[in-house]
C-alpha cells in the first residue's frame, strides 16, 4: 500500500469513526489566520469556538473558528466530539477541525483524535496530533475541551509526510449537546 492511499484510508477511517454519532458542529462563521480575516465574519452568541495554535510546517499560525455546538455522551458515556468544516473548500485556506475523545476506544490508545485540514481534496494537507492529551472541563451547558502534542503533516498531492510542531486546540463549547446514556 503506498503512502498516499494508507494516509487516506486512515483519515477516512478516523473521521468516520469521529463523525459516526452524527456531526457536532458544522458551519465556517469565522476563520482568522495571524490575524486576517479568511472567511464571512460573524458568529452567533453561545457558539461553539475552537483555537488552533499550528507549531510548525506550512500552515503554522493561529486560526480562529466558531459553530454550532460539542456532542457528549452521544456514541457512548464519557465520548466528546466537536467538529467544524467549512461550506466552501478553498486552496490553502482551513477546511476542517476534528477532535474526538472515546473513553473505551475499540483500537488501543486512541482515546483522543484531533485533525486540522487546509485546502481542497487532492491537493489537502492534513495536521494529525500523535498521541494527543485530551482534557475535559465540563460546566453543564458549556464546556472546555483542550487538545495537545505533537503533530505531522500528511501531504495529499504527493503522500509525503511533514513536521506539524507542537500543536494546539481549544475548544470553547458554548453549547452542549448531551445523548441519552
């Protein structure tokens, strides 16, 4: 199997697994990147806002993203999902957020998973923190997920992979919705 296709297969793999309780936050109201505005401005109040700090490769900067809201216990008791992609893909521009924590992961040591993408299909660049730190501060009806360490780039165009630094997300749920366990 070459790179490229295990790469996909494996983002694939990840975002369904992510995404299989149903998407816990969709939307582009806003994206900064070192302080320029990227996308339509404007978010709603207790929404649900995510910080990414990128420590190195081609992407490195801050960007500022808001949606809707953070998913608990919706695939199983103690699993949280925040996710934003936005409406319209464009080249080398932030196209996606994913962050997971499965307290009972079926694979060993995944209990968290957090991914940032740039770009459109073919040409995508995808930021996958190895081995995260997940922490959960839960304050009912808003809650604090915190994703660190360190990440690789995974290259799409040419299936090479790269140095992502020290990476880090915030999310700032404004809204929790909770499931029925």
């Amino acid at each position: 199997m070459n790179r490229r296709v295990g790469t996909t297969a494996l983002v694939m793999l990840m975002m369904g697994l992510i995404l299989s309780a149903g998407s816990g936050c969709a939307g582009s109201d806003t994206e900064t990147a070192r302080g320029t505005p990227q996308a339509a401005a404007g978010s709603a109040a207790g929404s649900t806002k995510f910080h990414v700090v990128l420590g190195a490769g081609p992407f490195a900067g801050t960007y500022d993203v808001a949606s809707d809201a953070c998913l608990s216990g919706v695939q199983k008791p103690g699993a949280w999902n925040a996710t934003w992609s936005a409406d319209i893909t464009v080249k080398d521009k932030i196209s996606g957020v994913i962050t997971g924590i499965d307290p009972k992961p079926v694979i060993a040591g995944a209990e968290a998973s957090a991914m940032v993408s740039f770009g459109e299909d073919e040409d995508q660049v995808l930021y996958e923190i190895l081995k995260p730190t997940a922490k959960v501060t839960d304050h009912g009806s808003r809650a604090t997920l915190v994703f660190t360490g360190r990440a690789r780039t995974a290259f799409y165009k040419d299936g090479s992979f790269g140095d992502g630094g020290d990476v880090e997300i915030t999310v700032e749920c404004g809204k929790v919705e909770r499931g029925q366990g």
